[in-house]
C-alpha cells in the first residue's frame, strides 16, 4: 500500500506546481501522509495506546503498591526496632535481675557452704582434739601400768639380790613402827 | 566309841587344857579326831583353840618373813601384837618365805598384818589402771 501511495504521490507531484512545489513539497504526498499519520494515531490510539497506558498504569500502580508497601514495611520495621529495643531493653532489664538474684543466690549457697565447711572443720578438729586427748590418756595409762610393772619387777629384782637380814630387821621395825 | 562334840566345845576343853600345862593335848586332840572321824576338820579346829586361846590372854600369831627373825624383831612383833590385843601371853609361829622378799606378815586369830614388800608390790600393781 506504501509502495502504492508513493507512487501515486510522485504522479501528482510531477503534474503540479505552486509553492509546495518550489517548495519541494509534494501537498498530496503530504495530505496523504498526515491521512496516513491521523490512521496510525487513531489505530494507536486505540488499539496500541490503550494496552500501553494500561501497562504504564498497571506498572505505575504496582510501584506505587510497591512504595506503599515499601513505607509500610519500613514503618513496620521501625515499629519491629522499636519494639526489639523495648524487648531488649525489658530483656536486659530482666536478666539483670536474673543475674543479680544468682549471684545472690550464689553468694548465700557460697556462704552457707562455706558455714556448713566452717562447722564440720571444727566439728573434725574437735573429734581429732578428743581423739588425741583420748589418746593421750590412753598413752598415760599404758605408761603408768607399764612403769609400775617395769618399777616392781625392779623392785623385786633388785630387793630379791641385795636385802639382808639386818637390813629386813629394819624393815619389820619400821612397819611395826609405822602401825604404832 | 567317843561322844560327837561340837568344835566351840572341843576347842574350849583343849585351850583350857593348854593353859594348864598339859603337855600331850595335841596327841589326845588328834586321837579324839580319829576316833571321831574328823580328822578333816583339824585345821578348823586348831584356828577355833587359838580363838579360845586368844579370849583367855594368849595370842598365836602365825609370822612369815624373808628372812629368820632376830631377837629384837621378835620381841617388837611380841610387844606390838599386845599393843594391839588383849593378849598377855603372845606365842610366836615362825616360817620364813624368801618370794615375801623383806618385812613381815603377821597372821593371828582375828586379824592380819601384812608388812611384807611383796603385798606393797602387788599394792603398787592394784594401782593400775
């Protein structure tokens, strides 16, 4: 059809004059051509234009969906962030209570141990005291049994090898005397 | 076939027999004891005269020592025990026992005095704990 309209154009342009035609310019080409520009605007228009500005519409209402749920999401993050710093500061809060209630619950558990320590060391420094004392006297004892039979085994050893009659007269004397 | 006596008897009759001077009471003691069968009761009937003897002034002390007593320790044995009793007339029975090892002991009737360096070692020895 261009090739047809060319044609045509070129056939009148030859055959007429004037000022589009000093001009170089070929009127019925140009009517022609603007017929042919008005079609492809109204077919544009109408079946072109309206699926662009649809598309355009579509895309500009997706970015303003977007951008909407863009300020959402922020105002929700900083909603979320407020809200983290509230937890946050509600959960430091918190385990600096947990924290200090161990560590006081550490420290009575520290110091009962260290008192229940404290009583049995003196209960086991006690019972070695009594148990030395035990011992000693049980030492004493055995000494003293141990002396008095080492002393009259002496005794008897000795008195049996050196006593004599005069000296046994004197003996008898003095435990007569000794009753008197 | 002789009559059963009773030993306060017996050693009433042979103390008093004693004292008078008899000198073969201790055959017609132990003739008596045989005939009567009791023979066993001897040493009974012995420390039951000594008693008569001693309630009629006559002690009979039994004294052992280590060693042979001298004169002068039987004579303080003799003056202590009547010290100590109302005997006049005090008999000494000597023995000597070496394991005594030194002192006296003195056994009479109704009492004993045991000076005796064995009973103070075994004195010592009580004392154990």
């Amino acid at each position: 059809m261009e090739y047809v309209l060319t044609q045509f154009a070129a056939t009148e342009s030859a055959t007429e004059g004037g000022i589009f035609g000093a001009l170089g310019i070929d009127i019925t080409m140009l009517v022609l051509q603007a017929i042919a520009f008005l079609i492809l605007v109204v077919l544009l228009g109408k079946f072109v234009y309206p699926v662009l500005i649809k598309a355009v519409d579509d895309r500009q209402e997706k970015i303003e969906e977007g951008t909407k749920a863009a300020i959402e999401a922020e105002k929700k993050a900083d909603e979320a962030k407020s809200e983290v710093a509230q937890l946050m500061k509600q959960a430091r809060k918190e385990a600096s209570e947990i924290v200090a209630t161990a560590k006081d619950e550490a420290n009575a558990a520290i110091e009962k141990s260290e008192q229940r320590a404290k009583v049995r060391a003196e209960k086991i420094v006690e019972s070695a005291h009594e148990q030395i004392e035990k011992d000693v006297i049980a030492a004493k004892k055995a000494l003293h049994n141990e002396t008095i039979d080492l002393v009259a085994l002496a005794t008897e050893k000795v008195v049996g090898k050196t006593i004599s009659a005069s000296a046994d007269d004197k003996v008898i004397a003095a435990a007569i005397k000794e009753s008197n | 076939m002789a009559v059963r006596l009773s030993r306060r008897k017996i050693a009433t009759y042979y103390a008093d027999q004693l004292l008078a001077g008899r000198a073969d009471v201790a055959r017609e003691l132990a003739a008596y004891l045989i005939d009567t069968k009791r023979t066993r009761e001897a040493t009974l009937i012995i420390r039951d005269v000594e008693d008569a003897l001693e309630k009629r002034g006559v002690m009979v002390a039994d004294v052992a020592s280590a060693f042979q007593l001298s004169d002068a320790a039987k004579s303080a044995i003799t003056s202590f025990l009547q010290a100590h009793s109302s005997a006049s007339d005090v008999r000494l029975r000597e023995s000597v026992d070496t394991t005594l090892l030194g002192g006296v002991r003195i056994n009479t009737p109704s009492d004993e005095f045991d000076s005796t360096l064995r009973k103070k070692l075994a004195q010592l020895k009580a004392t154990k704990v």
